[in-house]
C-alpha cells in the first residue's frame, strides 16, 4: 500500500475533501489524525474510516495555537510519529467579496482560518516530520490565487496566495531535512455551493464552456494529487503549485 506505516495528520477532516482523504489514506494503509471544529463531523469520519485503531479524533479551532499544538501531540502520542501534514482547513464565507465592501472583521477571520491555520499545523507538525527523517507538507491553496476573478472573493483569494508563498519559503527551509512542501490549488469543485452561484442554466454552461476538460471538479481529483504527494512517489517533488483544474487557468477566453 502507498501509504503502509505513515501516519498523516488531516486538518478539515470533519467532512468533505478532509474526509474523503481519511478515508482514501487510510485505504492506503496510513494511520489518520483528523482535527476539526465539529465534533459531529469527526465522528462520522471516525466511523466511515475502516479498520478500528486506524484513526484518532481531535476536536479543535485550527486558528488556535493551543488547538493545534494539541491536536499534533495527541496524533503523535498515538501514533508514535507523524510523517504527513494535510492542511486542508479553510473557510469561503458568503460575506467574502470585494475587499472595497467587506467588513474587516470577515477579512480577519478567513485569514485567521486559511493562512494562520496553516501557518500554525506546519509550526507545531514539521517538528516531528523532521524528527521522523523526513515527510510531506500538502497545502490546500486555490485556483484563484493565480489568476483574477469576476465575481471577488478577495480574503479567500488572498490567503490562498500568501498559503503559496509560505508553501515556497518551506520547502526551501526544511527540504535539507528531508520534508517536501508543496501546494495543491483547486479549480472550481462541483459542491452545493458551487451550484448555488449560478443563478441559471446559461450562466452554468458559460463557466463550464471555460474548462477544456468540460466538466467541475470533483472532490477525489484533488484528494488523488494529495495522495500522490503524501506517498514516496513524490520523492523529488517541493516546492510546486500543483494545480489541479480542469484546464481552466490556462484558458485565455
């Protein structure tokens, strides 16, 4: 299995592509911490992961240090190591728009969630990769980091950037000491809240027409990239913006 005798700690892991990642990781032999804000989440993590002793719990705001330090140390007092960091944590509130528009306390917050979460699993994790000889850092960043966007969503977009450059700066630090960094950036992912921005079908079938692949995105195509990262087959890989779109940031019109 890729990933037989890893142990990968998974923030975000209360539902979604944190849990599809559990799930899929734990397929691959690794032993899974997942840490999130809700408790009811975890739990149905916990019970749609297979094989018991496989997987800990950690409730926790991945925006508080005390939180993350925590849950790392519980991860790893079970586990005896931890070779994988998915921070995979982030937050797209409504509110998000145009920075002209938004309330600062909005700006903050998604900030506090996607640059300072992350910012935060890498200072208490990378410790203990770098004690366990070496490991994997994946950073969840986003499309729309690198290219401008229409309709704004201008905290989310920014703290995904500045996740790239801290992914960068990492690698560059802790690559002598075995531990690559690097940042997968979704394209659009079919969701309900994808669904729910377009106000009809036209409007749909215009984006969509924007990805030469032709469809959305779907949850296990990013969580695919991250199990490639997380693996030893990415042995020589840091320090990379791995974009995972559909195409569609290369799509001049």
């Amino acid at each position: 299995m890729r990933l037989a005798d890893k142990s990968v700690f998974i923030s975000g892991a209360g539902g979604g592509m944190g849990r599809l990642a559990a799930q899929a990781f734990a397929r691959e032999g690794a032993r899974i911490v997942a840490f999130d804000i809700t408790d009811n989440g975890l739990r149905e993590t916990v019970a749609s992961v297979e094989g018991e002793g496989n997987i800990v719990a950690v409730t926790g705001d991945v925006s508080v240090a005390a939180d993350v330090e925590r849950a790392v140390a519980e991860g790893v007092r079970a586990f005896g190591k931890l070779n994988v960091l998915y921070n995979n944590a982030g937050i797209f509130p409504d509110e998000d728009g145009s920075i002209v528009e938004m309330d600062e306390a909005v700006f903050q917050r998604v900030l506090d969630v996607n640059l300072k979460g992350v910012s935060l699993c890498c200072k208490y994790g990378i410790p203990h990769l770098t004690e366990a000889g070496g490991g994997s850092v994946i950073n969840v960043a986003s499309f729309v980091a690198l290219m401008g966007c229409t309709v704004p969503q201008d905290a989310y977009t920014a703290s995904k950037g500045a996740v790239i450059s801290l992914t960068r700066s990492l690698a560059v630090q802790y690559g002598p000491k075995g531990v690559r960094v690097n940042a997968i950036c979704p394209g659009p992912i079919l969701t309900p809240l994808l669904e729910s921005l377009f106000p009809n079908e036209e409007e749909r079938l215009k984006r969509l027409n924007r990805i030469p692949l032709g469809r959305f995105g779907r949850a296990e195509d990013v969580v695919y990239a991250a199990l490639y990262l997380a693996s030893d087959e990415s042995s020589w890989t840091t320090g990379t913006t791995f974009v995972v779109d559909g195409g569609i940031s290369v799509n001049y019109f």
